[in-house]
C-alpha cells in the first residue's frame, strides 16, 4: 500500500510514528520544513529509517509552517492509494486541500487534536468548516477531537479514532518506581525538597504556569517544583521573587534522555494549561507512573485522566482547586500509589506500535470501500 503524508515539521514523536508506520505500508512523508523557530534545535529528529522523507521548497512563515507550492508537484506525480494531510491550517496544506478538493481527488485529514471555540469569529468558523469538511475521511486522537471534526462539518461515520502518542513500547515502566529509586535521581539531580512536582512546556502564556506559581503560595516548603522547558520570561521571574518561592525552580531545555531522570525523581506531575489539543507530556509522565493534574482544556487529560482514578482535571486558571488536589495527592501516600499502578496500565494502550497498527487497519478498511 502506498501511501503519501503532509506534515509541517518533523517534530520527534512523528518521525517515530512515521518510522513503525513505515514498516507496514510504502509511506513517502512531505516535510514543510525542517525546524520551527520556537522551538529548540536540539528537540527535531530527521531518522528516515523506514520511509522516504522529503523536505518542501517553500517560504517559511510564522514559526512552524510553510507555503509551499512544491506540494502540487508530488500531488500531481504520485500514484498512491492513499493521501494524508496532517492539519489544515498551515499555507501548504490549504493549498494541498484545495488542489485535492478540485481534482477530487479523495484525502484524509488528520487532526492532533481540537478545542471548540464558540466565540471565534464567524469569518474563522467559516474557513476553518470549509477545510475541515473538504476531506473525505478524518483520524481523530480523542472524542473531544471527533466532536470538533463533527462541529466543523465532518461526516461521523467516517471518522476513525486512533491512540495519539510519543511513547515506544519499551518506554512504559513495568512497575512504578520506589522511593528508594526516586531519591537516587533526586539526589543526582540536586533535588533538595522531599516531594517533586514536575511541569514541562514552553514558557509561554498559554501553558499556565503562572496559576501553577500561585498555586504554590500556601503549599509546604519541602515540595519542590520543577518546571522545565526553557528560559522564563520576566513575568515567570517576577511571581517567583514577589512571592519567594524558594522551592519553585526552572529548568532550561532538556533533551527526552534528560528529561527522563526527571519524570524518575518526580512525585507528580501538573500541566496547568489554558489551552492543548492534546499535551504529549500527559502520556511521557503517564509512562513513568505520575499521577496526574491537569486541566478541562487539555484534551490527552480529557480523553485518559479519570478523577480520582488516575489523576485529577481542574477548572482552567483555578488556583484554589488546583491547590487542594496537589496537597490531596502529596499528602496521601496510597492514593498516589494507586493513581501510579492505573497510570502505567492505561498508557499500554498509547504506544507507537498500536498508533501505527490501527492507521493501517483504518488506512485498509478505507481502500478496501474504495
């Protein structure tokens, strides 16, 4: 089966994806381009083991899309069975929709995830239904993103559900770990405070880091907080020093092997997002048995955290309830165990081996109608 997908960028997780998926299927990956400009060089991967990447000739615009007429040469070329374009927002990839949509040529729509907007303008509303409602199928990651497939013009059934994930197999942790175990990385890491909650993310509004600094306000001085992802910006600073939060520490950039001695040393992990279509975060500290805090606006919490079971999802920018529910897991050891042991049985199911299983299930259910 051949098989020809659009991406922006080859963001890490994808090349993953796209590597096991290459193993099953003839698969040729158009690239926008080769990085964006928010993010650190360090964090791309261009591993191609299993599939034939191709990098677009195009202009760069914003920080991590392209237009790209270059795109209409490999449309108009190829034989495939199968055409995937991965998002619909970028200039190449409206030019890739409207090319197909003329020359009906069928095509899949792949969404990572997606929010419901109900105040957007009518204008936006409108293009972002014209474009979404151009496929003739879509991949969905959760029910909030087939709810947004629906809300802007996709036909139900013929959206196919599939696990969103970064994780390989072998990156799930068979058990949790103990705290003998935990302290050896925390010492390692000079992590001085008994308890670590750990947050990763750009430094950029919309993470909501500074609710998860005011959270920590009234929160015992032996909990250490770990936000990694960057250098803070002078806000970031600010509330730190106003308030002196002498546990609260921010770490710059760290690669995904560094990044692991973290999620060991951690205790818990918190994502106080305003805003993800989905948050990979939720599934890498899922994998290493965190029990979990995040928000109704993060859609991997959403779709895999229960409350009470595995974790907890609080109100957007509700700094009292996300108080009470750090102190509720820090301060109750059995719950935090229990939360850990679910965690690493439901992130079985998020791997890259079953994400890549299931698109080519779906990918020959949809050749096989034709």
């Amino acid at each position: 089966m051949k098989i020809l997908y659009l991406t922006n960028i080859p963001a890490p997780y994808r090349v993953s994806f796209f590597n096991e998926l290459g193993k099953m299927c003839d698969l040729t990956v158009l690239f926008e381009r080769s990085d964006a400009s928010d993010r650190n060089k360090k964090w791309f991967e261009n591993k191609n083991d299993n599939y034939k990447a191709i990098f677009l000739r195009g202009k760069n615009i914003r920080a991590d899309s392209a237009i790209s007429f270059d795109v209409l040469r490999y449309l108009k070329k190829g034989s495939y069975d199968l055409i995937v374009v991965g998002g619909y927002s970028t200039p190449t990839a409206m030019l890739a929709i409207n090319y197909l949509k003329f020359k009906r040529i069928p095509f899949v729509l792949n969404a990572d995830g997606g929010i419901i907007n109900n105040d957007e303008p009518w204008f936006k509303r409108a293009i972002k239904k014209y474009y979404i409602s151009s496929a003739d199928y879509w991949l969905s990651t959760a029910s909030e993103t087939t709810k947004y497939f629906k809300y802007y013009g996709a036909n139900s059934k013929r959206i196919f559900l599939y696990p969103f994930t970064s994780l390989k197999e072998e990156s799930v942790l068979k058990n949790p770990l103990d705290q003998k175990m935990k302290n050896k990385y925390k010492y390692k890491l000079n992590m001085k405070e008994e308890k670590i909650i750990l947050s990763i993310g750009r430094f950029i509004p919309l993470k909501g880091f500074d609710v998860l600094l005011n959270a920590c306000k009234n929160l015992p001085k032996d909990y250490g907080i770990y936000i990694v992802g960057g250098v803070p910006t002078q806000e970031f600073l600010s509330i730190k020093e106003e308030m002196n939060l002498s546990n609260v520490h921010f770490i710059n950039f760290k690669s995904k092997k560094e990044l692991e001695e973290y999620y060991m040393a951690s205790d818990l992990f918190v994502l106080p997002t305003r805003e993800d279509i989905w948050g990979l975060v939720i599934n890498e500290a899922m994998s290493y048995g965190l029990p979990i805090i995040t928000t109704n606006k993060c859609v991997a919490g959403v779709e895999i955290i229960k409350n009470s079971e595995n974790g907890y999802i609080v109100p957007v920018n509700d700094i009292g309830i996300l108080e009470k529910r750090i102190n509720e897991i820090l301060e109750n050891e059995k719950l935090a165990e229990k939360m850990s042991r679910k965690n690493l049985i439901e992130i079985k199911e998020y791997t890259i081996e079953k994400m890549a299983n299931e698109h080519i299930n779906i990918f020959k259910s949809i050749v096989n109608k034709g």
